[in-house]
C-alpha cells in the first residue's frame, strides 16, 4: 500500500526556447502590480536582466532592479533586498539567475510577510505566512531553486550557509528558458551540471525517497548523462541547453519533495567557509560520498550506473554494477575539468569545524547510510588527498 505523501511544486512551469516571452502575459493574469526584479552584478552586465525588463515594459508592467546578491547570498543581500522592495512598495518579485539570485528572492519574500530576522528561519518549515509571489527565472541548469522549497542563506557573521526547507518559499511561476543558458562559461556550465546530477543521484538514493521521485531523479540522471558534455563544449547547442534546462528541472521536482544527503551537508560547509560556488564543491565531494554509500543501496547505485550509459549487464554482482555508478562520475568530473578539492582554497586544518557543522546541516538525516562525525571527516581527507 502506497504511503500518503505532500507534493510540492509550482503551480504553473513554463519550458523551452522562448518560454520567457510569456512572462508578462501571466503577470498581467494574476493582476500584479509592481516587481522587484531580483538578480546579481554579472546577469545585469551582460545584458540578461535586461532581456526580462524589456519584456515587462512591453507588458507596461512596473518594476525596481535590485542586483547587489554576490554568489553566495548572505544575511546583508537579504536585508538590502527587502528593504528595496519596501521603500519601492513591490507586490512580488521576479527572480532572474542561478540558485543565488533565486535563494536571495525566497528569502526576501518570507521575511516581507513573516518580518523578523532570516536566521530565524533555519531550519524546516520555520515561516507562518506564504511569501509574497515569486516568478523564477532560471538562468542555469543547476540548483533548481526555482522548482523547490528549498534556500540557502549565508550567515558572514557565523561562517556558515543556513539551510531553509519551507514550503512557504515556493515559487508560484518557474521558467526554465534554454534561450538564457546560451553562451555561459563552459566551467560555469560543467559545475552547474554538476550540481543537477548531484542533485538527481542524491534524491534518487536518499532515505526519503519514494515512487514519484525515484521516477523523476533516475529521469533526471537520464538527461543530464545524455546533454552535459555537449553542452560543455558547445555553450550554444541550443538542443544541449534544452536537455540540461530538463534535467536540473526535473532532478528539483524530485529532491524538493524527498531531500538529499552530506554531498549537500560537506558541500554547504565549503560554500560558507572559502566562497566556493555551490556546483564546484559538489561535483568534487559527489564521488567521494559515493562511494562511501554504495553498500547502503547497491541496487540504486547499479541503476544509476545504466542512466550513466555504463553495461552493467556484464557485471558479476550487483555491487559491482553500483561501483560502475562511481566510474562514470569520476569520468565525466575529468572530462569536464572539476578540480580536485586540493586545487580550491580548502584548508584541512579546518576539517574539524567543518565536520561540526556539516553533521548538523538539515541534509545529513537523509544520507540514505548512517553517518559520523569520523566519517565525514574521512570523506574530507580522501577528497583532499585525491
């Protein structure tokens, strides 16, 4: 008998090339008035922020520009954020980026109703009141902040990225437009990625799993295996942007709804401390956290591998066929340039506030094997010494 289960995601997605030219057809629906346009330094310079306001005037829809989120948006973005939307006097906002400017914007919508300050909001489910509406547009095929009721703020006081898991913060509108992925940096678009299949692999994987995600995740794996590469070495392949938009789409369908593991808890830890960008810290934990899971669920990690493209018909046993799991991550990470955790500013010296910290992150209960202050500082070590 199937479990009863609480499904989250936006009420209406618009996808493929083009789709960002609806925007302002659904604002005038929902009879909004006045955005925020939510966004960050790079995406204004090249003209992207630009593209979307265009198409709000064309729609003689009234808007402010707030552009200050820095990569990993901290406490400070948050507040300078909220306070444009007041002094503008904004009804909702339009996010416009990767998971940064997307994480800046759940968090200015929840303490716009909720007030109060957003370290109170760490944690699961901590806000009372729905966020003023949010319309996302994504930028990368990464986080999939725009599909999920997940953000991370950072604390620049503490050191340390909050995790936030709030339903409350879902976007109402999720766009995933490939047109606005064309031309982005091939190691932006490699650590991107990269985060998606970490997402797809941990959500397929993690305890919380259940039949509607493991159908999305193992989907997600499917695109992403068939779509990176290419998109990596060709930044205009519109038909490998598309499948990328696909894959990071459908791996935060999945992961919103059933969590993920310590990739996300080591990963969140690197963010804080070194400013490392969230894609990049992923994809270097991924295999190292791998194999340390692979005898929690071998039958998942052996399916993982066939989404992979590896044959695992031929394998002698099925944890032989999970390990091909590991193969082709360690593969694609080369094939795409990821740095070994020894070529980023990690400093093993910290590893012991970072195991700390990366224990109690909202992530670690859903590590599908269970975990230990000495395992995660295990895992820490080998990345390193790789």
């Amino acid at each position: 008998m199937l479990s009863s289960r609480r499904i989250y995601w936006p009420a209406l997605s618009l996808l493929g090339p083009g789709c960002v030219q609806e925007v302002g057809e659904e604002v005038l629906k929902l009879g909004l008035k006045k955005a925020l346009v939510v966004s960050d330094e790079v995406l204004e310079k090249i003209g992207i922020v630009e593209k979307v306001t265009d198409i709000l005037n064309q729609s003689k829809i009234e808007f402010a520009v707030f552009t200050d989120v820095k990569p990993n948006p901290t406490t400070q973005n948050v507040n300078d954020g909220l306070a444009t939307f007041q002094r503008e006097q904004c009804d909702f906002i339009i996010s416009i980026g990767g998971g940064s400017p997307q994480d800046a914007a759940k968090a200015i919508g929840i303490l716009y109703t909720n007030g109060g300050d957003i370290v109170s909001y760490e944690g699961v489910g901590k806000s009372k009141n729905k966020s003023v509406p949010i319309i996302a547009i994504n930028t990368t095929a990464g986080t999939a902040s725009e599909v999920t009721i997940n953000y991370v703020i950072t604390d620049e006081f503490r050191k340390i990225k909050m995790v936030m898991v709030d339903p409350n913060s879902l976007a109402i509108i999720a766009v995933n437009d490939p047109e606005l992925m064309i031309g982005k940096p091939a190691s932006l678009t490699a650590a991107t990625g990269m985060d998606a299949l970490t997402h797809a692999i941990e959500a397929y994987v993690t305890k919380g799993a259940f039949e509607l995600t493991d159908v999305l995740a193992y989907r997600a794996i499917e695109f992403i295996a068939s779509s990176l590469e290419a998109a990596v070495l060709d930044g205009q392949n519109i038909e490998a942007r598309s499948g990328m938009a696909w894959g990071s789409y459908v791996a935060g369908l999945s992961f919103s709804n059933c969590g993920l593991g310590i990739v996300h808890s080591m990963a969140h830890q690197l963010g804080s401390e070194y400013d490392m960008p969230h894609g990049v810290a992923n994809a270097i934990l991924l295999p190292f956290v791998m194999e340390f899971n692979l005898d929690a669920c071998p039958a998942k990690f052996a399916r993982i591998a066939k989404a992979l493209g590896k044959d695992t018909d031929h394998a002698e046993t099925e944890y032989e066929a999970a390990g091909l799991a590991l193969e082709a991550v360690l593969e694609l990470s080369a094939k795409l340039g990821i740095p070994k955790l020894s070529e980023t500013s990690y400093n093993p010296d910290d590893i012991n506030k970072l195991a700390e910290q990366a224990m109690r992150d909202v992530c670690t209960g859903g590590n599908p094997k269970a975990t230990t202050l000495e395992d995660i500082k295990a895992i820490y070590t080998k990345a390193y010494m790789a």
